[in-house]
C-alpha cells in the first residue's frame, strides 16, 4: 500500500456573519449557550457512503454515488443512489498527489439524477424523492497552501409520497481544506459551513458545519480515499433542533 499526499447564496451580508457566530458558539466554554443557539438535540446519525469516480477523458469523469443514513436510536434506515456527469475546467497549475483531479481545477460543474428511500421508517417515518443535481464549484488557493472551495448547489426533488411533489433547493458551502504530508501517511484536514435554503416553504430551513480528515491511498493500481466527518446539522423550521451526524465516505477513482 503506497500513500498519496492529498489536498471535498447567501448574500455575503447574511453568510459570514452567521459564520463567525457558529464558530464563537463551536468554542465557546460552556455546553448551555451552544444548547441555547442550537436547540435541542435529535437523535445521533451514521451516514455511511461509497462513490466511484471513472474518468472518460481528461477533464471529464462520471460518479456513482450510493449512501445510506441510519439512526440507531430510532430503528430507522434510509438509502441514496445518484449518477452524475462531472467537469473540471481551468487548470490552476498546482501539482497536487490526489486522486481527485478536480482540486486541480479552478471551476468544477456537475449535474445528474439520485434516487432516495426510506428502507426501515423506525419512528422516523417513511419518504421517497427523485432529484435532479446540479453543483457549480469555484476553487482558490490561498496563502499557506489552503484550498478554499465554494461549492453552489440547486437541487429540483420530486416527493413520491406527497401530492404537493414539487421542491427545490439551494445549498452554499464554504470550505477550506489542507494537505500534510506525513512521510508514509498524507491526511487533509478540512472544515466547512453550509446554508440551506428550501421551498416551499420559501426560507433558510438548515446550516450545517462539519471538520474532518481524508487519507489518500493506492491498493495496486486502485487510488483510494477514505474520510471521516462530523456534522452539526441544524434544523431552522419548523423549531430549531440539532442533530449529530457521523460521516464516513469511501471513494475509489478508475
């Protein structure tokens, strides 16, 4: 096994300053404030995830997304496949050692169709949604060898279980990420913050922050990553809650 260096709208009125209050509250000293910035805590979240990205030519490559979400606490488990087109444009001229050639590239666009289901509704409760995805992401290299990525995200949801089928979404996030690499072992720290805007009903309806670490590696020929995240995902509508979510994502690049 030989390891690899490795380096994944709201007006700016409304992001920023929600940001540097999310990160006040992240270190703040006592679990009270942020109980009474986030509300009151769900249930705790696995979300395992598998992703294949093939490459057709250079710039492009298509990616096969399967997930699943699970909450113990609820007997509860939901599924998630999606296939999308994928491009990277403008080349930013830095030689990075990763897998995944799009942090290469200045402008990445994305577009494609996923399917969701509830497996085991628990207490939970049942959904089913057809999507279609399209992700716009401008990427900037910053002082210190820090990647910043601004990733912008509509997504047009088809709810099979409902008769007012029809929603779509907006998503902003914002991350900064940096490689290290650690003679035999790279890792790639990362953080970001995300805001959510859904309608109906016509509003922000989440914000998340998650931190993580992705370790590049290479089994034959195979290049590989494996992640691990967590992610404080905050519910605005109807109330605000909060629920914990473990992230664990496995990726295979051919």
């Amino acid at each position: 096994m030989r390891a690899m260096r490795r380096s994944r709208v709201a007006p700016a009125s409304a992001r920023w300053p929600a940001l540097v209050a999310c990160l006040g509250l992240a270190t703040a000293p006592t679990s009270s404030r942020a109980s009474d910035f986030f509300g009151p805590q769900r249930a705790f979240q696995i979300q395992p995830e598998i992703d294949l990205y093939d490459s057709v030519t250079g710039n492009m490559r298509l990616i096969l997304q399967v997930q699943s979400a699970l909450i113990p606490a609820q007997s509860y488990a939901g599924g998630y496949v999606g296939g999308f087109m994928d491009w990277s444009l403008a080349a930013l001229g830095r030689r990075l050692l990763s897998a995944d050639l799009a942090k290469t590239h200045a402008l990445n666009i994305r577009f494609g169709a996923s399917y969701s289901n509830t497996i085991d509704p628990g207490s939970v409760g049942s959904s089913e949604y057809v999507s279609l995805q399209l992700d716009v992401t401008p990427r900037y290299f910053l002082p210190w060898e820090i990647l910043a990525t601004n990733r912008h995200r509509v997504t047009t949801r088809w709810n099979l279980l409902a008769s007012d089928a029809l929603s779509w979404r907006f998503r902003d996030r914002l991350r900064f990420e940096r490689e290290f690499n650690l003679k035999e072992l790279a890792l790639t720290p990362f953080v970001d913050v995300e805001f959510i805007w859904q309608s109906p009903p016509a509003m922000w309806s989440q914000f998340r922050m998650e931190a993580g670490v992705q370790c590049p590696f290479e089994v034959g020929d195979l290049k590989q990553t494996l992640e691990v995240n967590f992610t404080a995902l905050t519910y605005l509508q109807p109330t605000r809650t909060w629920r914990p979510v473990l992230g664990l994502i496995w990726s295979f690049f051919v």
